[in-house]
C-alpha cells in the first residue's frame, strides 16, 4: 500500500473474506498495554468474541475509556494490578483514550470473521488464499479518510503482486511541552 505520493504505508490492517476464507478457530488472548505513555500496539485487530487484555507497563496509572458504539467502556485508574480482560462481541472500531493523558490515543478494530493482516514497514501483507476466494478486501488506517475502504477486491490485478494508492489525511501535528509547561506546535 501506498499514499497519494508513492509513500508506503505501514500498520493498515487489510481484511479479506470470502465463502472459502475461513478465520480460526483458536482465539488467543489479545493484549492492548501501555509503554511510555502510549498504547503499544497503536492499532490491534481482533475478532468477536476475542479477549482483550490491557495491561499497564507503564511506572504511573493510566484510565482507559471508549466512547466507540461498538464497545463502550472504563477501566478506572489502575497501575500494578491487572484489570479483567474485556470481550469484543460486536464488529466495529473501538477508539481507546485515556482520561488522565489526553494524548494517548489507540485502536481495536474488531472483524466478524475473514482473515486479516497488518502491513509490515514495507506496507506489505500477504495471504495464502487465491485471488478468486476472495470476495470483499478492506483496508483500515487511522489516517484514511474515512478510516475504512471498503470492497476493494475489484483494485486486485491478475497477477499475485498488487499495489493499492490510498488516500490519507495529514497527521496531527504533536504538541509537546517546553520545560516552562507552556504548549508549543
């Protein structure tokens, strides 16, 4: 996957589904932590019914919440102790912030079924299944335009190499605090 400049884009999640794409049948525990203030991994995929556990490696508490439709929830400050892992029933995005560190902000992205992949620093995945098992590929990326793009199996060419543009929006410019505690950009 690329941008609209050739530049490659690494960590969108790209799903594919189909008749004869089948999702496994174990599901492990997914575990969302917090290191340095961040939630690590920045997007985690999972599927419903998956557990997630969200432990705190940081030296200070953090209070993870979601607003998200697909899972609303709270976990009240916490550090030292391992809060009861969450279960992911409902397909969608799950937007992760923290109440005491504004800018911590994470991703699950929750899939009902299909196969899915994160593109590695080359913006590269891969599958096994042929091109003609798959019927609906989807890619998700916190900077699309629409974070999701939808039924891209027609982008697929014949042969077993594709490249896909997206189209993404410029990311946020940080903010960091000088020594004073005054912002600046």
């Amino acid at each position: 996957m690329v941008d609209a400049k050739g530049t490659t884009v690494p960590a969108a999640i790209v799903h594919i589904s189909g008749p004869k794409v089948l999702t496994t049948d174990s599901l492990p525990m997914a575990v969302m932590d917090q290191v340095d203030r961040e939630y690590t991994p920045h997007l985690l995929p999972i599927y419903t019914g998956q557990q997630v556990s969200f432990p705190n490696s940081d030296n200070v508490r953090h209070h993870i919440y979601s607003f998200s439709k697909t899972k609303p929830f709270e976990i009240k400050l916490y550090a030292n102790t391992l809060p009861p892992p969450l279960t992911f029933s409902s397909p969608g995005e799950v937007i992760l912030g923290c109440n005491i560190h504004d800018s911590m902000l994470g991703y699950i992205i929750v899939y009902d079924g299909g196969k899915f992949k994160q593109a590695n620093s080359k913006g590269s995945v891969s599958f096994d299944e042929p091109q003609e098992q798959i019927s609906t590929l989807t890619i998700w990326h916190p900077d699309l335009k629409n974070r999701s793009l939808t039924n891209l199996r027609p982008k697929l060419s014949g042969s077993s190499v594709s490249t896909i543009a997206i189209d993404l929006n410029p990311p946020p410019v940080k903010i960091s605090k000088k020594k004073s505690g005054r912002f600046y950009k």
